[in-house]
C-alpha cells in the first residue's frame, strides 16, 4: 500500500546542500576539473562508458565527479542521460580489423603477423606502491619506435583458413536492442553480447571465474586481446551514403575454447568473443568467457547446471542499475508495508500465547 | 567500393573528417578564414545518441555495443547549396561549422577551404595517429631463444 507522506523537504534540501560541500571535500586542496579526472582517471572513465552504455568522455568524467567517485552512481547518471537522447540511428557494425592498435598480444601464437604489441599496460609492473607519483606525476615521453605499416589481421582469420575453428553464423542486420524491447528468453546471441557488454565488471569477471575453477569447465585461450580507436560509420539518409561520425577506443577479446566435437559435427575449436567500450581488458576477457558458456546449447553441449550456463540467471543479474535501483529501494520508507508486518507478528503472539494460557488452565 | 569508382568518395572523406577533428581545432581555423558566408539554418544543431553495433566473433552477427553521442546540423547557402554536420561528441558549434565547410566544399571555395581548413585537420589527425603507433611499436616484443651451447 503506498500512502502521500509529506515533510521530508526541509530535511533532503539540507541533505543535498552538505553533499555537495562534501563532495567538494577541503577547500584548500584544489578543485578537480572535470578535464582532469577525463585524462588521468581514464580507466575509471571507461567502466563509466563501458557499463553506462553511452561513449562519451567529457560526460562521463562529468558523472565521476558529480557521483563523488561513485561508479555505480555515476553509470546511473550516464544511464539517465542516455534516456534523454533522440536516436539518429545505428551505425555499421565496427571493422576491428582495421583497428589502429595501441595494444595487441596472443596467448595462442608467438610470432603472429604483426606482432606481440604490450601498449601502455599493468601487466609486468610490480604493484609495489609508487611513491614518487604522491610526490610528483610527471613522467617522461614514452619511447618510440618506427610505426608499422603491416596490417594486424585477426588471429582467428588463420584458424579460421584451416576450418579448425567454429563460424560464426551471420544474423540480422538490426539487432534486437535491450533498450528498445524487455529481455526476454531465450535471449539471442545479440541480446545476449549487448547485455554482458553493459553488465557490471565484477559480475561478469566473477561469472567468469567460475568457468575457470570448474562450473561449466571450458578451458580459454586468449587468441587476440587488442585495444585502439576504430571509425564509426553511419548511412545518413539526408546524404544517401555512410560517412564516419566519430572514432572510439574499444577492447576486444577473442578467445579459442576447446572442444569435442558431437554427433554432428568433428572436433573443432569454438571461440567466445568480447568488446567493450574503451580500455576495458578485465572486462572484454571476462565477457568472452561468459558468451562462451552461455552457447552451451547452440554447441550441443551438455547442461552442466552451472550459474555461468543459466542465462536467466547471467542476465537477469548482470546490469548494476537494475539491480542497485532494487536492493537501494529497501532503504526508503516502508513504513506502511512494515506496520502491517508488525500488527501481524503482534496478533500471531497474542494468539500463541492465549493457546499457552488456555492449556496450561486445562 | 573503391575510390575511383565512388562518386561520393570526396565528401565522404571531407565530412569523416570533420566529425572527427576536434572542435576547438575547427572553430579556430574556421575564424582565421575570416569568411562570413550567408546561410540559412535548415536545421538547428541537435544532439542525439547512436547506436554502434559490432560483429559477434568480429565477422559473426552484428550486436548493439552501445551509443555514443552525435551532434548534427544542416544549413543552405544563399545559392541554394546545402551542407551537413554529423560529428562526434556535444558541440552544437562543431556540427554548424561542419555543416558550414560541408556546403562550401560544395562550391568554388573548394579548393581554398582543403588548403586552410581541412589540410590541417587531416595532418592533426594523421600526427596523432602516428604518434601513438610509434609508442605502440617500441612496446613491440622481439623474442629471442637462449642459446644453451649443449654440444
């Protein structure tokens, strides 16, 4: 029952003012600018991006200062912004292949065609705090080396010559969109991929996990991980052909699984695949593990009963609005709701005991 | 499509690189032109979402990856010629502006305009390009096998 309560604005205008003072925190330390926390908070910037669903920068560095460094809240924010926006369209689908990478390994082939490319990473640092960055944070130019022409095909593409590998089946050209239409199951491999992209990074990394320790079993290889800008191209109609309307930096994972072969079909390698916005690797690795044991049925593989193979389950708990906005709302009052609990366990009591009283007297 | 046989292939390049420069770069370079051409807004710069797709498997079915914000703008010129801005990000002036140069790479001015506005453009993104693939290519990994001298 939801009944009009009023007389809390006094109390929330108040609230609001401190937040914000708080969120300013000492005013003798110098104010963040937004420019700031978009160019040396910027992976932080790309969960925003990445889980808010909405590529853009400036905004969502916007949304990290506003949420006081609250992630979460801050996709929230981009989330809401989204919903504001009039949809001119949906762009082609992006040529990876033609990524300029500023990262690009193998874990399956040394010596691929162009190369083993570290890019600007964590991996082989110490984690040993760095105390001259709480001192100082400038830092020299990076070397350089002559750029490479070669192209950087994927990796895949040399499997794929040798039939070692599962195709991919083409689909529709509109994808069904979660933002447009509900989820509903069984959920397409497009709805399924547009979900884990946007899904929260530490469900999908810990869905991940799981497949690795041994629910839903599906040893990965990391066949290419790169990371770098592609072009964005659109058909505009005004113009009767597609022109490029922006460059984003995405991360793509692809990873090569093994496989048995079933009745049907002779051994062959299958493959699990991320994208995601911006540099996102933790996530794009995670994303290509849990596409990969969601297609258990596609593969005609057994149902293990793994949380990684229910895709009710995957899905339905992966988006972080949704499910903060749910678990958040029970803090808000419910003080009708818990009023009839409490009558309830009152009238319960009394009667329990007047039973008490009764057979004791008998 | 090649480039030879595509009859849009110029305006094409032109208008991928407009919405793709930086805005502040345009609209300096825009002021140093020094032009005030009369125009007509056909449509007044909006901002909206669209929704980049990718490949499942990166050659597989598309999938909707997320949006990404666009702003874009339409102006005629007083000979009627018409030009269009789709560019990247919120910036209602760099949506004009490319609608702007878009109409006037229409005309006479063609030439003039590649020369001033959209040669720098070009060369600003190609610098930025290069130099991200010369750091890339010092991380490049050269391997080596140790020699074990076991004979």
């Amino acid at each position: 029952m939801y009944v009009a309560v009023k007389g809390g604005e006094r109390a929330i205008d108040n609230a609001h003012a401190w937040l914000a003072e708080e969120r300013r925190g000492d005013t003798d330390i110098p104010e963040l600018s937004v420019a700031q926390i978009r160019e040396q908070m910027s992976l932080a910037v790309n969960r925003v991006m990445a889980e808010g669903s909405l590529y853009d920068p400036h905004l969502a560095a916007l949304a990290i200062k506003q949420a006081r460094g609250d992630l979460i809240e801050a996709i929230f924010l981009i989330r809401a912004y989204r919903t504001t926006l009039p949809r001119f369209g949906g762009s082609n689908p992006i040529e990876t292949q033609n990524m300029q990478c500023d990262r690009r390994v193998s874990a399956t082939f040394k010596d691929a065609p162009g190369g083993q490319i570290l890019g600007p990473t964590f991996d082989y640092t110490h984690r040993l705090l760095d105390f001259k960055l709480a001192a100082d944070g400038e830092a020299a130019d990076a070397p350089t080396a002559a750029p490479s022409q070669a192209p950087t095909p994927h990796i895949m593409s040399f499997l794929d010559r040798e039939q070692l590998i599962q195709t991919e089946p083409t689909g529709e050209a509109v994808p069904d969109d979660l933002t447009r239409t509900p989820l509903e199951l069984p959920a397409s491999r497009a709805l399924r991929l547009q979900s884990l992209t946007r899904g929260d990074e530490g469900f999908i990394l810990g869905m991940a996990y799981s497949t690795q320790r041994g629910y839903a079993r599906n040893h990965a290889f990391v066949a290419e991980l790169r990371i770098g800008a592609v072009a964005v191209e659109m058909d505009i109609p005004e113009l009767g052909f597609a022109i490029e309307i922006g460059e984003i930096t995405v991360t793509e994972c692809e990873t090569v699984n093994q496989f048995q072969g079933s009745k049907t079909q002779p051994p062959q390698f299958t493959r699990g695949y991320g994208l995601v916005f911006g540099m996102t690797e933790r996530k794009a690795i995670s994303m290509a593990l849990v596409d990969r044991a969601l297609r258990w049925k596609e593969l005609g593989e057994d149902n293990l009963g793994a949380p990684a193979q229910d895709e009710e389950f995957v899905l339905y708990h992966s988006d972080n609005i949704q499910a903060t906005g749910f678990l958040e709302h029970i803090k808000l009052p419910h003080y009708v709701d818990f009023q009839s609990e409490l009558e309830l366990i009152r009238k319960l009591r009394r009667e329990a005991q007047d039973n008490i009283s009764r057979e004791a007297a008998e | 499509m090649n480039m030879m046989s595509d009859p849009n292939a110029k305006r094409k390049d032109w208008l991928s690189l407009l919405a793709k420069s930086p805005a502040a770069k345009l609209s300096k370079l825009w002021t140093d032109l020094s032009i005030e051409p009369v125009h007509t807004v056909l449509r007044s710069p909006e901002i909206g979402g669209v929704m980049v797709r990718g490949r499942a498997g990166a050659v597989g079915a598309a999938f909707n990856l997320g949006e990404m914000t666009v702003t874009r703008a339409s102006v005629k010129l007083s000979d009627g010629t018409v030009g269009h801005g789709y560019v990247q990000g919120r910036d209602k002036g760099h949506a004009l502006h490319a609608a702007l140069v878009d109409a006037l790479m229409q005309t006479k001015m063609a030439a003039a305009i590649d020369t001033a506005l959209l040669a720098p453009l070009r060369d600003g993104l190609k610098q930025g390009a290069t130099d991200r693939a010369a750091k890339a290519a010092a991380t490049k990994v050269d391997f080596f096998t140790m020699v074990r001298g076991e004979d």
